[in-house]
C-alpha cells in the first residue's frame, strides 16, 4: 500500500517534474480529505439531533440545526404531521423509485448523444424522511380568501442514488436540505375541494449539502466543490425560490396566471448613507492595527447589490441607492453585510437584518443601526417604502435619477417561430441557396429559443425551451422604470443552437399610458421573423408612491410601544405593581414645557441645576422620528416629584438628539415582526432597604431571536441621590450574572454633572435563550469621580431575574 502510494512520486521524478507538483497534488488531496470529513462529520451531527433531539440540543449545535419553534413562540410544533410524514414515507420512495426509472431516466438520455448509456442502478430514498421543524400560519396580515403557512423544512436523508454513464458510476449518499418553504392556499372556495390552488416557493436558498459517491467524489475537489455547490442552488432558486413559483391547480378550469405571477407588494429604496465606528481589520506586520477598506452587499431575496469601497476609512460616506422588488411581506427581509476588501479574503465587519413589514408600516425610516455579530459600529441607512399604484399623475420623471415606476411583463409563448434565421430573410426562402452546408440538417431542427428582454441597460433573460416552433415559457419578470413617457421594452427571441436571432420586437411604454389601468395583454407581431409569427406577454406598468408616514401611527423607534395593557409584575417587599398601558402623545411646545418646569418644587441645588438646563435647551414642536413619549402618572408615595416630567424625560431635547446619532430600535433589529414586543412604564419604587429612594432607570429588555442575543436598552435614569455637594457624573455598568469578567462588562457613556441622565445606549449579549433564562441581570448606576476621591462611587443598583420575565414579548419599564 506505501509502495502504491508512493507511485506518482517516483512517475513525477521519472518524467523529470518538480517537486512543486508533487506538493500541489499533495495539498489538493488533504484539502479534499478535509471537506470530505467534513461533509460526513455534519451528516452525522444531523443525524444525531434526528435521533435525539432533547440531547442534541442539550450538547450546543449549530444554531440553524435547532427546531423553529425553540426560537419563535408562533411557530406551531406539528409531531403530529412529522408522525403522518414517517408512516407514508416508505410508500413515496417506491413511487420516487418508479418515476426515477419511467420519467427521468428516458429524459436524460435524449438530453444528450452522451447521455444515452445513463442507467440508474441503485435508487434508495432510505429510512430518514424529511422533517418538520415548525409551522407558522398568517391569517391577519393577509387577504381572507387565502391561508399562508411557513414550514421550517429540514431533510437529513441517508438516501443513495447511483447510476451509470459510459461505465462511470456516479452517485449521492446523504443529503442535507434547509430551509422556508412557504405554502400559500388560494383562493378559498365555498365548494369542494375548498383550495382553488396551491402555491409553493422559498423565501431564501435553501441551505443544501450533498454526500457524493462514486467518481462524483471529485466534485469535492477544492475550488470545485465551491462551484458545483453554486451552480446546484442556482437551479434551485432558478425555480424554487422567490419570485419563482410552483402553482398546483386544484379544481377544473382554475385560472393560476394570476397566482403564478402576482402583482409585487411594493419597492423597498435603501438609501446607503454611512458607517461610523467600524472594527479594524488590515493589520500590519500582524501586530499594528491599521484602518479598513469596507464595502456594503445589500441582499432582498436573490437579489443583491454592492456599494462601492471607502478606502482606509472606519467611518465611511457611500451615498449610494439601491432599489428591491419585495413579493412577500411579511417573509422578506433586508439583509446589510459589512465587508473589507482585501486582495486575498475580504474580512466580515458586521451584519444588519431589517424586517420589511415594519418600513412597510412606518414607510419612511431614517436612523443609525447597530452592526451585530461585530464589537463596535453603526450603519446609517434611509428606507423608503414605495406603493405600487394605478395612477398616471405619479408618473412625473425624477430629476435625481431614480426610477418612477415599475414593468412587470409576464412572459407567456410564441408562435410559429422560424426554424433558423434564414428561413425568412429578405422576404424569400432563404434556406434553399444554403442545401449543400453540411450543417443543413442540424439547422432543419425545430428551434431551441429563449427571449431577451431589455429596458434601459438592464437584460433578463428566459429559460429555453428546447426544439418546438411554439415555445412556452410562462415566466414573469421585472423592470424599473426612469421615463414611462420616452421609454421601450425590446425583445429578442434566439436559436441556442446557432445563437441567431428568430425575431425581434419594440414596445414603447407610452402605449400602456393609453389604458386606463396601464395594462397590455396581447400578441405582439415579430419582426424580422415569419409573417404570423407572434409572441404574447402581458405588461403591466405602475407607478412608484411613497406615501407620506401615518402621524397618528406609532413608529418603531427606540422607545416604540403597541397600545395594551403588559403583566408586568415587580416585587418591592410584599407588594405587587402592575404596568399600566403606555401613553403616547406629541412633544409639548415650549411654552408649556417651560411653564411645566416653573411650576415644579425645587429639591436641592444639583436638580436645580438641570432643570434650568432643560428650560433652556431647545425643544422641538413636532414629534422626533422614532422617539415617542411614555407618560406615567406620579405615584404621591414618591415624595416630590423630579426636575424634569416622565414625558419630557423620555424625549431629549434636539441638541442632544443630533450628539447622540441614537441607535434604532430593538424591535427592528435583526427580529422577525412577529415578535415584536408591547412596552409599558410603571413607575416603581426601588428603595433598596433604605428610607429614601434612591432613583430609578428605564431599562428596555428582550431577547432577539433571529441574532440569538439579549438585548438591553438603557434609556435613562431620574431622581439619582447625589454623593457630593459638586454634583455626579453618572454612568451605567451591566452585568449578565454569574459572569462577572471584566471583558463581558457593558458600560454606557458617562453624563457630567446630571441627576437625569438620558442614555439610549444598546448593549447585546449573545447566548440561547436557554442559558439567559437561568441568569439575572446587575445593573449599576456609578459616578465617574477621580481616581483618589473620597466620594461615594456607587449611586444604586438594581438586579433582574430573567427566568421570571417573558423575554420574547419584552418589557420596559422604571
């Protein structure tokens, strides 16, 4: 066996090679070791959290490995269907062995010449049938005709399938599959069967790992393996993955063109504005720790775009727009990855998830998002919800270049194409002066075509339909549109084979503007082509709104609140407080503000002191984006109320405002809507076993299930004691109990000279919701004094035992 080893070394050093080839073969098989260990370490894992679930949990997998319903308390666990599932699984196999051997195994060998000797030899679908995770059902935020559930798929297959090609064995040996499928029934009829159809697609690509058997071994080839698992998702999503469909009609005669094909929910405009804070990657010599090169991929979907690069620059300017078609909401996010571009690996610098039905409802979003999965940094980004509306006043043509409206042309069939595209030249026949090319019998052949179609100088193209004059795709593409007025839609139709043009046509969007609903559904006459030669699309044109935001509708800012009443239950003694329901009201005027603060009690020289500052300081008259007010009535058991009112403690001034560049919301970051939580204030008291309270913070806590981290906001604090006649310089530090590292420490920025501090500071702990709900929370309120001060450091503290508190819901409260 050494000997057989040791073979290519001796045929290289005889065929007088260098060693270099020797080490670069040598290197290609350890890597293709290393992934094919790889590959069979995760199908084992998988299967281990098959078998048993509670234990593979238990032993900290990966976290996509971990059942939905861990995660999201609306995700339904379905056993019941997963058990349903495992009894009919043996019965599928047989019929998936039977269409294998009847359907695809004939199609593949009149793909090809080659293909001819393909024979599958072995078809085993195994014993692990796919899985459902979890199940979440929309009925609320869509229409009544129709139910839309979510199912968490997640296939850990031990099948094998082999089949021989020209005496090449060529096989699969274990599957992983993962991901959203969404199942939509519509419309709901009120005769059998019910379900007029059913649609069927995922939300994003599928996670997908193939065990291959056989010479397929070799696709695990360095460099290779990369490639072929691409191009295998890449047909996925060319028909399984949004805004592809599968629409299985139910009933006779149901017409699914409009629910193959419907019409977008809107257009999401990411204005990419800038950064600030990003981590340092480029480092020289490994050890002195230089600036970065970032760029931004922007991803809604399949589609994805890239900002350009800011060279040696941790707080770069873009200024760049991009626009996304979103066709699910809810289901669609907005995904942001931070990135710096180096000549070998560009380096990851952070991360950022937007759920879209939350622009979708605010419309207009201008704020600075934290980065997850990074130390330090914020992204500032402005989103613009655009409408999909029928109106031709809207179609005005925009001076700074971006697009007014949509073309959404459902792509259906052609008819009488010409075999080649000299069949019909100049008006004659024109293949006949060509009988003796030796290719005359390959271009006899009817037609492989696929269309080309062009708006601007963006091209889509269309799949091909192979060898038929009346090709029919059913396809559904989009466009945006700068000038509905001056611009046109070219289409293309082209022979694979020969690569030649079968024929041509020009519609102007100007011709949709002549219909009332800006629709064309016809044949279009082709030019360049035979006589009846004819194509038929539908074009559907709208205009692109943004609608201005709802002013009586609470934004999804950093103090965000639904109206309702919380169970919120804090223990002071023997007694039990209950949060009451939020308040939500405008910033008062000046006038008001100030005759508010002339009317208080003045309690000692310090709060004196901030209270003038508040007066003084500027207060806008209208609502701050994403700041809203919570109001709480004062509790007389206080003693004299604060400096500053809860209403206008909650809303800092505009100065402070602009210094803060507040970070945006927890209910927007990174989680789906679904779990956004309800907000109350409850003004409590904390006396910490002495007589006097020593004040209290606003603190803001939940868990984000989507970047698995708690997350706690810390708003501000009121009515702090002070430790010394000179005033206090108070800060927050938080611990995440029993980890009392001074490297796990969080610790807010310091406020001088203040007993009301306004913070709005996030701070993030990644563990499972498992691990946070056996922990406590230690918040302490210091006082930046000097090092050798004889002053009180410690102005109060308050600890949280998170297993009594509904982490995914939320809370916020005094």
């Amino acid at each position: 066996r050494a000997l057989l080893w040791l073979g290519p070394v001796y045929l290289a050093g005889y065929l007088g090679l260098s060693g270099s080839w020797v080490l670069l073969a040598l290197a290609l098989w350890l890597c293709w070791g290393l992934n094919r260990r790889g590959k069979r370490d995760r199908l084992a894992a998988a299967f281990a959290l098959l078998e048993d679930e509670r234990e593979a949990v238990c032993r900290g997998l990966d976290a996509r490995h971990l059942p939905a319903w861990v995660h999201f308390p609306d995700v339904e666990r379905v056993e019941w269907l997963n058990k349903v599932l495992i009894q009919a699984w043996p019965y599928f196999g047989t019929i998936m062995e039977k269409t294998f051997k009847e359907v695809l195994e004939p199609k593949i060998r009149a793909k090809s010449v080659h293909l001819k000797t393909c024979t599958f030899t072995k078809i085993h679908f195994g014993e692990k049938c796919p899985r459902i995770n979890g199940i979440k059902a929309y009925t609320k935020e869509i229409d009544r005709r129709q139910v839309t559930l979510d199912l968490q798929i997640c296939y850990i297959g031990d099948c094998e399938i082999h089949m021989d090609i020209s005496k090449f064995n060529l096989g699969v040996k274990g599957v992983q599959l993962y991901g959203t499928l969404r199942v939509i029934l519509e419309p709901l009829l009120t005769d059998a069967p019910f379900v007029g159809a059913v649609t069927l697609f995922f939300m994003q690509k599928p996670h997908l790992e193939i065990n291959w058997a056989g010479m397929s071994n070799l696709l695990d080839v360095p460099g290779i393996n990369v490639m072929s698992d691409s191009l295998i998702q890449d047909f996925i999503a060319a028909r399984l993955v949004l805004p592809n469909r599968i629409t299985v009609p139910l009933k006779k005669n149901m017409n699914i063109a409009h629910l193959r094909f419907p019409v977008p929910q809107g257009v999401i405009r990411v204005h990419l504005l800038e950064a600030e804070n990003l981590v340092q990657k480029d480092n020289f010599l490994g050890a002195i720790r230089g600036k970065s090169d970032p760029y931004a991929l922007l991803r809604v979907g399949t589609v994805q775009y890239r900002s350009k690069t800011v060279s040696r620059d941790l707080n770069p300017i873009w200024n760049e727009t991009f626009e996304f078609v979103v066709h699910e909401v809810p289901g669609q996010d907005l995904e942001v990855d931070l990135y710096d571009e180096d000549p070998d690996k560009d380096d990851f610098m952070g991360s950022l998830l937007i759920g879209l039905v939350d622009v979708m409802n605010d419309r207009t979003v201008d704020e600075w998002f934290p980065l997850s999965k990074t130390t330090s940094g914020h992204l500032h980004l402005k989103l613009e919800w655009l409408s999909l509306v029928n109106d031709q006043e809207k179609l005005h043509e925009d001076k700074k270049g971006l697009s007014t409206a949509i073309l959404i042309v459902y792509l259906d069939s052609a008819f009488n194409l010409p075999k080649n595209h000299f069949e019909y030249s100049n008006g004659e026949c024109g293949a006949k002066k060509i009988k003796n090319n030796k290719y005359l019998k390959k271009m006899e052949r009817e037609p492989s075509s696929f269309v080309l179609l062009t708006v601007g100088n963006k091209t889509q193209k269309s799949k091909t339909c192979n060898f038929s004059k009346d090709p029919t795709w059913g396809q559904a593409f989009t466009f945006f549109v700068h000038s509905a007025h001056s611009q046109s839609l070219h289409i293309e139709i082209k022979d694979k084979e020969r690569d030649s043009a079968l024929g041509t046509s020009v519609v102007c969007l100007s011709h949709l503007l002549k219909d009332p609903n800006m629709t064309l559904d016809q044949r279009f006459q082709l030019d360049h082509s035979s006589s009846d030669s004819f194509i038929k699309m539908k074009l559907v044109l709208r205009a692109l709104n943004v609608e201005e935001p709802d002013s009586q509708r609470v934004k999804a800012g950093v103090s965000a609140s639904k109206p309702g009443p919380t169970h919120v239950t804090e223990k002071a003694g023997n007694q039990q407080k209950f949060a009451s329901p939020p308040q939500v009201s405008k910033v008062p005027p000046m006038s008001k503000d100030s005759a508010a603060l002339e009317s208080l009690p003045k309690k000692d020289s310090g709060e004196d002191l901030d209270a003038k500052d508040s007066s003084a300081a500027p207060v806008p008259s209208e609502p701050v984006s994403g700041l809203d007010e919570a109001e709480g009535k004062q509790n007389p058991e206080h003693g004299p109320p604060s400096a500053l009112p809860s209403g206008a403690a909650a809303v800092p001034t505009l100065p402070v405002l602009q210094e803060m560049r507040l970070a945006p919301s927890v209910t927007s970051l990174g989680s789906l809507p679904s779990s956004c939580f309800e907000l109350s204030s409850s003004n409590l008291d904390i006396h910490n076993g002495t007589e006097m309270p020593l004040g209290e913070i606003q603190l803001t806590v939940r868990y984000a299930s989507v970047r698995q981290s708690l997350v706690v906001l810390v708003n501000g604090c009121r009515n702090l004691v002070p430790s010394s006649n000179r005033g206090v310089d108070p800060y927050v530090r938080i611990y995440l109990l029993p980890d009392r590292r001074w490297t796990s420490r969080k610790k807010t920025s310091v406020k001088k000279k203040t007993l009301n501090p306004q913070y709005d500071e996030k701070f993030e702990f990644f563990e499972s919701l498992e691990n946070v709900k056996k922990r406590s929370l230690d918040i302490a309120v210091k006082n930046s004094r000097p090092f050798i001060s004889q002053e009180r450091k410690e102005l109060g503290k308050v600890r949280i035992d998170l297993s009594q508190e509904d982490l995914i819901k939320g809370f916020a409260q005094w």
